[in-house]
C-alpha cells in the first residue's frame, strides 16, 4: 500500500472492524453467559502487553485470564522487567509494540518463558532500505501519530458505538516516547543471538509460511519440522499497513516450530477481531507448559 493510500486502508478497516464488532456481539449475546471455568485453569503468570497508543479496552473480547496488562507506558518505565525478576515462569502475550517487548523480554529471560503469543509483533518496526527489511516509513509513522491525536484513535481508527476502542492516546509526552521506542527499538540481533544461529533472510509470499491461512476457526495444530519446549503462536495480518507481513515470516525462521496464523485483511487490531484464537493461543501455552509437552 502507497502512503497517499493509508487514510484509505484505515477506511476499510474502520468498515471491517465495525462489522466483526457486530457479529462477535450478536454471537455472544445469544449465547450463554460466558463462564470461567470453561477457560484453562492455570497458576502460571499471564503478562499482556498492549500496543503503542492502545486502551485496555482493545482486550475486552479475549477472555483468557491474565496476571497483568502491562500499558504501553509501563513498558517504556520497565515495569515488566521488573515483573520478570518474581516469576519462574510465564507466558507472553503481546501486540504490534507490546509483541516488540515480548521479544525483548524473552531475549533477556528464555528460561522464563513458558508461551508466547505474538499479535502484529515485529523485532524492528521501521523499514531499513539497506537490508530491504519491510517496516513502516517515517512518514507513515508520523501519519499514525498525527490521526491518533487529532481524533483520540476513534475517528482515525473507527469504533462502533459502545464497542471497544483499541486505541486511546495519552499525553504528548507519553506518546512521544513511544515513537522514540518505536523509532529505535531492533530486537533482532538479540533474537537471532538466543533463539537462532543468526542466518536469517526476511522473505515475502505465502510460501514463507508452511502452517495456514486464518479462516476465523479454531487452530488446527499444525506442525513444523523443529522442535523446542517453548511453545510460539504467531498471528499476523495479510495487508497489515502498520507491521507488515513479511515479519510474520521471520519470527517464523527465529522460532521454526510457531504456529502462524495469517488473517486476512489489513487490520491491525487484532485482539478485537480475533479474540477467540488468541483465547485458544494462550490457553494452548498453559496447557502445554502444565503437561511438560513439546509443543511441536
């Protein structure tokens, strides 16, 4: 997508976004009152950490238990480093900037992490021409901030009323640190470092993906040829304008034995779209963290 086409892209994911709401709403209030014994019944910690700019309310849909949602502003103050140092273990859950610090965290702590599920994450969020790594331009970076405080996320974003907002932008300086984290934030050579043996190519096309398309059904277990304790749900956007997809891709070739869902379409809010896959990503990590099973 061109950057004169971005305000577009947002259009449609307005109407996108919007009809999902709707459907997911009508689906559960039909239904039975949600009970949450039917969820994975675990001591194990659950962290969340939001996106840059995002509400808490971007999780209202998912219904998994979680010990915290660490804010966008808790990451930059390091809160969850600071939750890290008291756990054994845990499972990660994160989205767009708060995927990128999932990714630090478990650089930092591998033998901590039990699960991670990583929505529209990428190790580095700005494009790098000399590498040809697919990442945002500055100036598209800059169209998201303006939209989001010109319009407090919902204008630019789009939110039905008396639906979740995803976005909720905070004070200037605030968000201003977050660009900076967004801006400079590069988490791959510690990745590749931990996780992998550092030769890595970034790769385009749906054959850089040997699990499935997202089809909004229930995750089929796909397998991978490796194999690891650490169990790795990668969910990602086709068109994702803001976290391109090709970094669903590399994540792939950090943690070979992830399953990668890729959801059709350009929205980036997922955990409002999806909520009922990463409900099961994130119950699946518990289980098998409690079984002592290979998630492979």
């Amino acid at each position: 997508m061109a950057d004169g086409d971005y305000e577009r892209g947002r259009g449609r994911e307005i109407a996108a976004v919007a009809a999902e709401l709707k459907r997911l709403a009508a689906a559960r209030s039909a239904s039975e009152p949600y009970q949450r014994e039917d969820r994975v019944s675990s001591r194990l910690p659950v962290f969340v950490l939001n996106g840059w700019a995002a509400s808490p309310h971007a999780w209202d849909l998912c219904r998994f238990t979680r010990t915290h949602l660490f804010s966008y502003v808790e990451q930059l103050d390091g809160e969850p480093e600071k939750a890290m140092e008291g756990v054994e273990r845990c499972v990660l859950v994160g989205w767009s900037m708060g995927g990128s610090s999932a990714l630090r965290l478990a650089t930092h702590w591998p033998e901590k992490i039990a699960g991670l599920v990583l929505i529209a994450a990428t190790p580095r969020m700005m494009e790098e021409k000399e590498t040809g790594w697919k990442g945002m331009s500055p100036r598209r970076l800059e169209a998201l901030r303006y939209g989001l405080v010109m319009t407090r996320g919902e204008g630019f974003f789009g939110v039905p009323e008396g639906k979740p907002n995803p976005y909720l932008t905070d004070e200037p300086a605030n968000l201003e640190r977050g660009l900076k984290y967004l801006l400079e934030t590069d988490a791959r050579v510690d990745l590749e470092r931990v996780f992998g043996d550092g030769s890595f190519e970034q790769q385009s096309g749906q054959q850089a993906y040997n699990n499935k398309t997202c089809e909004r059904g229930p995750l089929n277990g796909n397998k991978t040829c490796a194999r690891s304790s650490l169990a790795v749900h990668i969910f990602q956007s086709e068109h994702d304008g803001i976290v391109r997809a090709a970094n669903a891709a590399y994540l792939q070739k950090i943690f070979p034995q992830a399953s990668v869902t890729m959801v059709p379409g350009t929205e980036h809010a997922l955990p409002i779209f999806i909520p009922e896959l990463i409900d099961e990503a994130v119950d699946s990590c518990i289980r098998l963290a409690a079984a002592g099973q290979d998630p492979a």
